[in-house]
C-alpha cells in the first residue's frame, strides 16, 4: 500500500520576536515570543509514502494544490541535509521505519525568505504532513509542535491558534479578548533576504543593544498579554512598535551590522509614525519580521478603511490580506494500492 497525506499550516506574525537563542542544538529561546496565528498566507504540502529499499527523499516545488495556486518550494542542494535531518528524527521519534519512497510536493501561498516566516509554516506543514503519512495525526499538537522547533524554532507557533505563546520548550494558546484581526503585510520586496534568520540570531548577541534585551522582551510580554485580555488598543499597539524597532535595531548595531529594511521600509515607517501608531493613536499593530516588509494588524472591521489609506499613500505597492487562523491541520489522508 501507499499513503498519500495533504496538510496546510499557516505562517505566524510574532508581536513580541524569537531572536536570539539560547541553545542553537534545539532551537531553544533566548526569551518567550507571543504570535498570532494566520490562515491564508500558508504552505501546502502533500507527502506520498510507497514501499521501497532503503530511504529514498524527493522533493517537488509545485504551482498548484488542490485547486489553489502556490509559489514552488524547491529543495535548494544546501537545504538537502537539513531537510533529511528533520525527516529522520520525526520518523525515529515515533519509532516508524526510515525505509521508502517519500515523495513530498509543496509550495507557499507567499514568499518565501522575505520575512514572513515561511519556515515557520513551511516546517510544521512537513512535521504534520510526516506524522500523518505513519498515522500519528492525532498526536498531541505540543508534542508536534517541539518536534517542529528542531527544524525551524518559530514553526512550534503554527500548531494552535489565533495567539499562541512560546515558553523555552512549550507553545501553547493563549486567553485574548482583542477582537478579530486582519494583517495587512505591505510588499516592499518579495526577493529573498541577503542575511537569514539563522545568521541573524547568531549576530544579534554581538549587538551592544543585546545587554538588557531578554528583560525588555520579558516586559513587553506582560503588557501584550494584558493588553490582549483586557482589549486595551493602545498599549497593543505602542508594545508591538517598540517591540519590533527594539529587534531591529539589534539588526543596525550588530557586527558586522546589517538590514532588512529598504528604503520604502522606512518611508511606510515614517507614514505610520506621523499618525501616531507608535503611541497607540490609531487601532494599528506595526510589526516586521526579519524582512523589509511591513505588517499591520488591525480590526478586522476596519479592513476596507486600511486598505483605501495604503492604495491612496503607496499605490504602487500590493497588499496582502490575511486572517487570524487556527493553525495546522490534515485535509486528507488516503491509502491506495502501491
């Protein structure tokens, strides 16, 4: 027999960042992170398991997937051992047989490697998609979620949904009263990004910004989570800022020193800051990852009044408009004659 799974599992858009580690081996946090969850903006991956000899991995970029068009996810020769790495230990830590022809077809409804964590969906849609190709979908999300952080720290985010907390080695949902949100990710550029996130966790503890920034991260914590519960806007707002230009800036003073930001970045920037989102004036969530592309969490009420204000300021720039989700999931799992 062969098996055939197809999973999809959402990227995160963290509001308090994962950067900087404190044991690269595993992925471990310098600090806790807090995420919300997306929907649409996901990887699509399917997995086909047929007897073979021997441990056979092929990997298919595809453009289409039930229906839906997808940007192809190659395995680049540089990804290969990363990638069998990650395919082994999911397998051996559930005691299933390496033996087989595992053939995965994937692809990303966004860019990848522009900084909006197309690893963190991109991995917990391959942990999902292996764990139910042997029949261990309904494994506790926690336990795929750590198996997941092995291979890309902030994929353990993309399990639950919609604000999901990451404490050292445990991911979980977290209480929120906020409303439901829209993100809006503003495309500066869509190329992938000179600097990777591994590299930049390593460089970031060269920053002299690095002394007192686990505690900055821990406090900004606690007023996110309060501010979550109690709908308080305005401190949502001010924290996400300071939070995401404290990240940044560890980019700017780190040696040797580098950036994401480009110089539209800065001008979309400096727009959000003339109306006020830095001090919580507007019902607006600024945040960047690691990447030149600017996202806004906002109402999702208030959707069709943000879109209208960025085709008005940057026309030439498109828009990309996303949901809360509620994280990974099977859409089917099939077993046929081999």
């Amino acid at each position: 027999m062969k098996t055939i799974v197809r999973v999809r599992a959402p990227s995160n858009i963290a509001v308090i960042k994962y950067m900087g580690k404190s044991d690269t081996s595993v992925n471990l946090p310098a600090n806790s992170s807090l995420s919300l969850t997306l929907d649409a903006l996901c990887t699509m991956t399917e997995i086909e398991h047929s007897p073979a000899s021997g441990f056979q991995l092929e990997w298919t970029g595809v453009s289409e997937m039930g229906g839906r068009s997808l940007r192809p996810l190659a395995l680049q020769e540089k990804d290969r051992p990363k990638m069998e790495r990650h395919f082994r230990r999911v397998l051996e830590h559930f005691g299933a047989p390496l033996a087989g022809r595992w053939q995965v077809r994937t692809g990303n409804a966004f860019p990848a490697g522009a900084g909006i964590a197309s690893s963190a969906s991109g991995f917990a849609a391959l942990t999902l998609a292996i764990a139910a190709v042997i029949g261990k979908q309904q494994t506790p999300r926690s336990e795929l979620a750590a198996l997941s952080r092995q291979g890309s720290g902030s994929s353990c985010r993309s399990f639950e949904g919609p604000w999901v907390q990451w404490d050292h080695e445990n991911a979980a949902s977290v209480e929120w009263s906020l409303g439901p949100l829209t993100d809006l990710v503003i495309l500066i550029e869509e190329s992938e990004k000179a600097v990777g996130s591994s590299e930049a966790h390593q460089r970031v503890r060269t920053s002299p910004n690095w002394s007192g920034r686990v505690e900055r991260a821990k406090s900004r914590l606690a007023r996110i989570r309060s501010s979550l519960v109690e709908g308080d806007w305005k401190s949502f707002s001010s924290t996400c800022w300071d939070e995401a230009m404290d990240m940044h800036e560890l980019f700017h003073t780190s040696e040797p020193s580098f950036s994401y930001w480009k110089p539209q970045t800065r001008e979309v920037l400096a727009w959000l800051e003339s109306i006020g989102a830095h001090r919580g004036d507007v019902k607006i969530g600024v945040t960047l990852d690691a990447g030149p592309n600017v996202h806004l969490l906002i109402p999702q009420r208030d959707e069709a009044f943000w879109l209208d204000k960025l085709e008005e300021h940057f026309p030439a720039n498109a828009v990309m408009v996303d949901r809360q989700g509620a994280g990974a999931e099977v859409l089917f799992r099939r077993e046929l004659p081999a």
